[in-house]
C-alpha cells in the first residue's frame, strides 16, 4: 500500500512538472485599463472659486464616473462669488493646485494645467515691451527737391511703446535707399529725391494690444509676443518663481490653439531674416505693404517672411516651453493649429500634439439627430486631425490628444449617441488621448444647472446624461487602451507642401486654422489625394521638410525618427514649389533604397533670394533623373538600391509595386490600424446607414479575434480561407486582433432571426432623480415621450425614470436574444431579472441577453436619464436666473445671448418599441 501511495505521489508531481513546462495558450484581452487611457476633460476654474472640500467632492465623482484625468484651465468667474476668488498662482492658488494632484492621484487620475488662464498665453508678467507686436507700415510721397514736412512718428493711436525700425525709400526704378541713418532724434528726415517721385515706407514693430481672452483672476494682461524667445522666458519665469523651481506634479502643460490675431511681428524680425534669408527685408517694404495679391515676386517675399515666423514660433515659443516644462518634469500638450507656421513641426516639437472638433460632423447613421441649428460653419474634418496625429507618429510619439466635442450642438442638446461618431472619427485619424470639452468646476451648493461654461458639451455631475457616462467612458476607456499600445502601422508617408501654401501675395502673417480649411486645405491637390488615398482603403501620415530631411533609408522602408514606424513609399502629391534640399534628400533616399512616387515633378523653388540660380539647379536635378516610361502612364528611374516613380494615377503606382490597399473600404468600412509586436489590431467602423454582414479580407494574415469595444466581448472569428466574417451594424465598431493566438470561446454571431418577440405588458414609470420636481408615478399601457403624457411637470423635467414591466418567454430554446430599445431620448441602462445588462447609450441602443433570459416570466428595468433641455427651457421662460458670469457671460452656438425659452420641447424616456429577437 505504501509503495502504491508513493508511486501515485511521483506519478502526480511527474504530471504536474510536465504540465508546467507546457507553455499557455496565449489569449487575446483587452489591456489593462491606466488613467491615460481613459478620457480625460478640460476642467473650468470659474474665477478659481475653488476649496479643498468641493475639489474632494467634485475630483471623486469624476473618477467614479470613469474619467481618467483633469486639465486645470482658470477662467473668468460667476458674479456674486468674488470674495471666494483666489488669485492666479498666488500661494492660495498653489495649494489649492497641490491638494488638486494630491487628491487625483490618490484616485487614479492624472492632473495637466493650462500655463495660463484662459487664452491665449499672456498675463501681468507681460508688460507692453513683451507683448504680442504687429508691423506698422506707413507710406509718404515726396516730389523731386521736397522734404517730409512731418516726423516719422507711428499715427496709430495707443503705440507708445512702438518702435522705428526701417525708413526705405523707393524710386521710379525700383531703385531703394535705405534712410534710417539720416533720421534725426525727433524723428525729422534730412533728405529729398534729387528727380522724379520717390515713394517712402517707414516700418515701425507696434503692438496688437490683444488681452488674454476669458482671463481669471491674477491672470487678466497683455497677450505674449510668442515669436520673441526673450518675451516668452519672461512669461515663464513667473511660473517658474511661484513654483520656487520644484515640480508640482503635473503630468503635462497645455496650450491652447493659437489665437493671436494680428501679430505679424517680433523686433528681431529683420535680423533673423537677413540670418535665415540671405537679403534685407528692409529693402522690401513697399512689396511687404503692397495689397496685390496677385505679384509673383509679392508671393516669393512673403514665402520668405512665412517661413521666418515658422522659424520663430518653433524654436523661440515651442520648443523653448517644452524644454521648460521638461525641466519641471512635465510634458507639454499643444494645439498648434491657428498658428502661423508649419503644423506638422510645430505640433511635432511638443510632447503631445492635439487637435480639436469644432461642430458637429453629417454621418449617415440612421436615428442619429443632427438639427440644422447646431451646425457650424465647417465640419470636423478627419484630414485636419491627421495633421496633430501625423506629428505624433513620424515623431515616434505616443499620445496624441484631442479637443472633443467643443460646440458639438447647441446648449443641453448634444447627447451620447451624437458624441460617439465624433469620438470615432478622431480615432480614425489616429487620435488616441480625449479630451472633453469639457467640465466646469462647480461647488455642490450651487443651484441647478451649477457654474457652465458657454462653449461645452457639459460633461458634469449637474448634466441629466450623467448617471450614465460610464458607458461612454468604458467605451473610449477600451478604445484607447490598444490605440495607445503598439505603434501605429500605416504604409504611406505623404508629404505636404507647404510653399505652395505660403507662396501667397495677400496678406501677411497666415495662421492655418481649422474654421478656415476652405481656403488653405481643401482647394489643394494633396488634400484631393490624401481624401482620395483614405477612401480607397490606404493608411498614411503627412510628413514636413524638416520631417523628410532627418529620415533615413533602412531595408528599403523610410524611417523618420528612432521610435517611429517605418514608411514603405513615400508619396509626393502634385506641388508647385519645392526647397532644393528637400528634392535632394529625397532622392538620396531612394538612392539607399527608398519607393518614392512624384504626381508631378515640381515645377519651381519658393523664396526670392539667390532665385535664377536656385532655378537652375532644380532644372539641373530634375534633369538627372532618366525616368523611363513603364506604360500606363508610369515612368520610373531606378537609382541606387531605389526606385523613384513618376505617376499622376497614385493608386496605380501603387498597385502595381504590390503596395495593397484594404478593400474593406469598399463597402464604406472605415479602419485604422496598430501594431503591437505580433499582434496587428483593425478599429472598424461602421458610419454607413447598412448593417454589414460579410466576410472581410484583411491584408495582414493570421488568426483573427474579434473585440467589441461597447461591452468588452471577445471571441475567436469564423474563417473561410484568409477571411474573417464581420457582422457590424449601423453605428457599431470592432476591433479585429490578427495574430496567431487563439481564442477558447468563439465569437457569438448572429444568424437566422426568428419573429420579435414584442413586450405588451403595462409598464410602470417611477421619476427617482432630476427636477425642478419629481413627476408623479405613472403606469403606461404604450411607450410615449414623457412630455407627451397628462402630468405637466414633465414638460420641464431633466432627469432619470425607471421603467418596470415583465414578459413571459415560453421556452428558451434560440442560441441569442437580442433585446432592442428602439427609440430611446437619450440612454438606457438596463436590469433583466434583477441582473444587469449594461447602459445602452448610443444607437442602435441594442444588448445580447440570452444569458439573464429564463423559460417562463421575466422581468425587465429600464432606466432612462433625458437631456437637460426641458428644464433650461422652462426656466428661461419663466425667467428664472440661472447664469450670470463676468466678462462673456453665457452665449448661444452662434455667440448670441443665450435663451431656450422659444425652443420646442425636446422628447424624452422610453419610446421604443421594445422588442426581443430570438437568432439560431
């Protein structure tokens, strides 16, 4: 017995040995989910009113409700509230900020801080000789044998602290002097043209006199001259001093898109010009003046003086902020758009580049409300966000944020169903970090609807939608965790042109912002392309000069920095200017390997300086490359270990190197992939008005598990060959992981319907939460809007209603039930026999529930949260005072005074029909 005892011992550990040393089975799951992975908001500091104990309150809410962190942005504040206003970065406020990261951390939240207040950067510290400057220009004629019979002084009114810096005078024959040294101290000029007329231009360095736009208190004054590297240390070293030098805990400092208008200026403008240029801007004023917007030569200055601010904004504000902030151990997250500059390098040089939705975008999913009153003057558009993610990406950054949802509808209208589309269009273009926009600060005591700022979607404890944010945030929560990990794969490296965009004769400075993409953007032949390029199922990001002249040429692929992913083509669009050291570098890259396709040759260089000679060497260059034709319309020139193709049908050239595109575009998916070590991931989406049900083919080829990003099922794919099928309804995305690991459990799909199973019986509607008061209990025999039932309240309640009723399912005997709402004003959480299914939030606001399901009665809650509308409306019009703030106060989409009294009643609750759908 003993030796029976012992051998069965040794018999069990043998087999437990041999088991351990079988590898697991790897699986497919979602990653685990860090606070930057959640979505994080912009968090308004109404006149910075704030205290430890409602920061407490507030802070805990926000991480209950799945918010991963808050940027600190202080604003103006409420009237009436001024005694409890702490001034900006006194060491009130600092504390106030201390507590904020002590508190947020301690609830797994990350804490960013605007490096100002409102926008854009400026403030006390910037007194007028560091303030935003503006080029005055000021024209005399004088007749042969005349002097000026005024000084040279600045006209404008309140230049006091404007400064002379160049007086040219121009002759009939473009001839010009320069008279800045025969200029006496008051300003008098000794001197008259010898014959004919002369013309004379005096450039003085004035001010914009712009303030910080929605300032907070200790944060009101003059914007900052970001061009000027000694303007912006100033502006800084107040930050720094209040900080007395330590870190404060933040994870990153954010700025704002660039709103500084008319700054066309900075006092060493000139100089840095001559540095940069080759020739004196001086001698250039009357062209620099000129309202011609059709001069050639006018086009090529203000190329030159474009790209000196470019120059000037990188290496002066953006890079000197970000190395600011690297030394307080923070990151910088930047909204480089309206700036006058090359996007791409300018979001490229910070840390985390963002971009921002402006509006409400038109999908065709159907149900999904979009009223012609919340739309703005441009739509979102996916090729603009690409300008931020590109950045991210040819730099080998990771994170690249969003504004999200800014003016996405009106006031109190914009529900979940309206956010998520938004959301996905920004993942499609490669962001991967949301921001709200956003939440306002608001302490428990104040009334209903609490402190709000005039341009947000709401997103706080005071929103009626707020009992079930959750389910948006899981949702962006999941999306983000993969398309935060890995690195982005995307084939294509686009360069954009940007001399065709500055090689302009009108105006002068030119700020690229998203309201105005009609006129930079979209007219060009590289938007055509990329938009082009998308739809037929390529994946690509935009490179600048400075991107392409620091790349390398390895295994025939182009890398653009360590850390990035590799380019298999690089892709010229059709262009008319192009910097001689760019065309070389290209070439040189090809020459160690590179696919290089040009839509067309450049037909000239930008600039004025050194011109004819600059000219002929790009004839030189371009006359050295012995493309040969290959039919079809494709020429190629081999050279080196490369090849560089000439091509005006892109996608031909591509298909014939082999470079394939993804046909699932073909019936309106639309995609973006990450590539995490073995694992490839696929985000799938579906913004057509049809429900796909299909086999799709994939590029990458391996194994294929499908995961639902809405409530977090995973399962392995059905296969036929190298296809997976893809059900995905109106509305619905997917993540599809390709690798070679299996999944234990398939995925669930849904096959043969079988007649829906309607519930009839009564429903009872109880009110448990919302205002102004809690509407009576009611029992519907049919599902209504709440506003159309005989109880008046409901006209003007916000809030929650809890649906009960119960339906009898004969026998279980169908593989799946699917459970669909209908029509639901605006989401749902649901509980099938006392268990919970999950909030249905967006359209087609539809749960799987053949696992709560059981053969006789059943019981079903509904709960539903409406929009905050009614009760705006209703207290608008009955006067009730409910906003009152300093400086803007309160404003419509369209910046008008804001007033719901004259709105309709927007429907509310459970519409429906509810129907169950048995599938085999």
């Amino acid at each position: 017995m003993k030796r029976f005892i012992v051998c069965l011992l040794v018999g069990i550990a043998v087999f437990n040995m041999a088991k351990a040393q079988v590898p697991a089975k790897k699986m497919v799951s979602w990653p685990k989910i860090e606070n930057q992975m959640k979505p994080w908001t912009r968090w308004w500091w109404m006149g910075n009113a704030v205290d430890d104990q409602n920061l407490d309150y507030v802070l805990q809410k926000y991480a209950a409700a799945g918010l991963g962190g808050v940027e600190v942005t202080p604003i103006y504040g409420a009237v009436g509230f001024e005694k409890q206003y702490l001034q900006f970065l006194s060491p009130a406020w600092l504390n106030a900020l201390h507590h904020t990261v002590k508190k947020a951390n301690a609830l797994g939240m990350g804490v960013d801080m605007n490096t100002g207040t409102g926008w854009p950067f400026g403030g006390p510290q910037i007194k007028p000789e560091y303030a935003a400057t503006k080029l005055i220009i000021q024209d005399y004629k004088l007749n042969a044998g005349e002097q000026l019979r005024e000084p040279v002084k600045v006209k404008e009114a309140k230049q006091d602290f404007a400064i002379l810096q160049a007086v040219t005078a121009y002759g009939p024959n473009e001839q010009a002097e320069n008279l800045l040294p025969l200029l006496q101290k008051d300003g008098t000029l000794s001197w008259s043209p010898k014959s004919d007329v002369w013309n004379i231009y005096a450039a003085f360095a004035g001010k914009t006199r712009q303030m910080v736009k929605r300032a907070a208190p200790g944060g009101a004054g003059f914007t900052l001259d970001h061009l000027d590297q000694k303007s912006v240390d100033v502006y800084l070293k107040r930050f720094t001093d209040s900080f007395a030098h330590k870190p404060q805990g933040i994870r990153s400092f954010f700025n704002d898109s660039y709103e500084v208008y008319g700054a066309t200026w900075t006092p060493t403008f000139f100089s840095e010009f001559k540095k940069n240029r080759g020739y004196e801007l001086e001698k250039h004023l009357k062209e620099l003046a000129s309202n011609d917007s059709t001069d050639e030569n006018i086009a090529r200055l203000k190329s030159d003086y474009r790209e000196t601010m470019d120059e000037l904004l990188l290496n002066n504000f953006t890079k000197n902020w970000t190395n600011w902030a690297h030394g307080l151990k923070s990151l910088t997250r930047n909204q480089s758009h309206g700036s006058p500059g090359n996007l791409l390098d300018l979001y490229g040089a910070v840390d985390i580049p963002e971009t921002e939705t402006f509006g409400s975008s038109a999908f065709d999913i159907p149900g999904l409300r979009r009223d012609t009153a919340d739309i703005r003057n441009v739509d979102p558009d996916p090729i603009m966000s690409k300008f931020a993610s590109s950045a991210a990406h040819t730099n080998g950054k990771t994170l690249v944020s969003s504004e999200t949802f800014t003016w996405l509808t009106e006031h109190f209208k914009t529900s979940y169903s309206q956010c998520k589309p938004e959301a996905e269009q920004l993942f499609l273009s490669g962001i991967n970090h949301v921001f709200y926009h956003g939440t306002t600060n608001s302490p428990k005591d104040i009334a209903w609807p609490g402190w709000l700022f005039y341009a947000s979607v709401e997103m706080n404890p005071n929103n009626s939608l707020w009992p079930h944010v959750n389910g948006l945030n899981q949702y962006i929560a999941r999306c983000q965790s993969i398309l935060q990990s890995g690195k982005p794969d995307n084939e294509l490296l686009i360069y954009w042109p940007i001399y065709d965009v500055w090689n302009k004769a009108k105006g002068l400075d030119m700020p690229l912002k998203v309201h105005d993409v009609d006129e930079w953007l979209h007219p060009t032949a590289f938007y055509k392309l990329a938009k082009d390029l998308s739809k037929v199922g390529y994946a690509y990001d935009f490179a600048s000069d400075r991107v392409l002249n620091r790349a390398t040429t390895v295994d025939h692929l182009l890398q653009t920095s360590e850390n990035a992913s590799p380019y298999k083509v690089l892709i010229i669009p059709e262009s008319k200017m192009m910097n001689l050291e760019t065309l070389d570098h290209i070439i040189q890259l090809a020459n160690k390997g590179a696919t290089v396709i040009f839509q067309q040759l450049p037909k000239d260089v930008p600039g004025l300086n050194d011109l004819e000679n600059r000219r002929t060497k790009l004839k030189s260059t371009l006359a050295s490359l012995g493309f040969q034709p290959d039919g079809n319309g494709i020429s190629s020139f081999k050279t080196g270990n490369g090849e560089i193709i000439l091509a005006n049908n892109v996608q031909e050239a591509l298909s014939l190197r082999h470079i394939n595109r993804e046909t699932l575009t073909d019936i309106g998916l639309k995609f973006i992939r990450r590539k995490n070590n073995s694992d490839t991931y696929y985000y799938l989406v579906n913004h057509t008005a049809k429900d796909v049900d299909t086999y799709l083919t994939v590029n990458v080829k391996g194994k294929v598990v499908i995961m639902d990003p809405q409530n977090g099922s995973i399962g392995s794919g059905a296969m036929k060959g190298n296809q997976v099928r893809v059900q995905i309804k109106s509305g619905q995305s997917l993540f599809l992981n390709v690798s070679n690991k299996t999944q234990n459990v398939a995925w669930k799909y849904l096959n043969q319907a079988a007649k829906p199973i309607a519930l009839t019986h009564p429903w009872t509607l109880h009110f448990t939460a919302g205002g102004p008061v809690l509407p009576a209990d009611q029992k519907l025999n049919k599902l209504v809007s709440w506003t159309d039932l005989k109880d008046p309240k409901l006209t003007a309640f916000s809030g929650t209603g809890v649906y009960n009723s119960h339906f009898v399912l004969s026998a279980k005997t169908a593989k799946e039930y699917v459970l669909s709402l209908g029509q639901v004003d605006e989401s749902a959480k649901v509980w099938v026999n006392g268990k919970e299914v999950g909030i249905l939030w967006s359209i087609p606001f539809e749960a799987r529930i053949g696992q709560y399901l059981k053969p006789g009665d059943n019981t079903i809650k509904i709960e539903v949260v409406n929009l905050m509308a009614n009760r705006i409306r209703d207290m608008d019009i009955r006067k009730i005072p409910w906003r009152n703030y300093h400086e803007i106060n309160f404003v419509n989409i369209d910046y008008k005074p804001f007033d719901a009294s004259n709105w309709s009643v927007m429907p509310s609750g459970l519409i429906g029909p509810v129907l169950i759908t048995p599938y085999n």
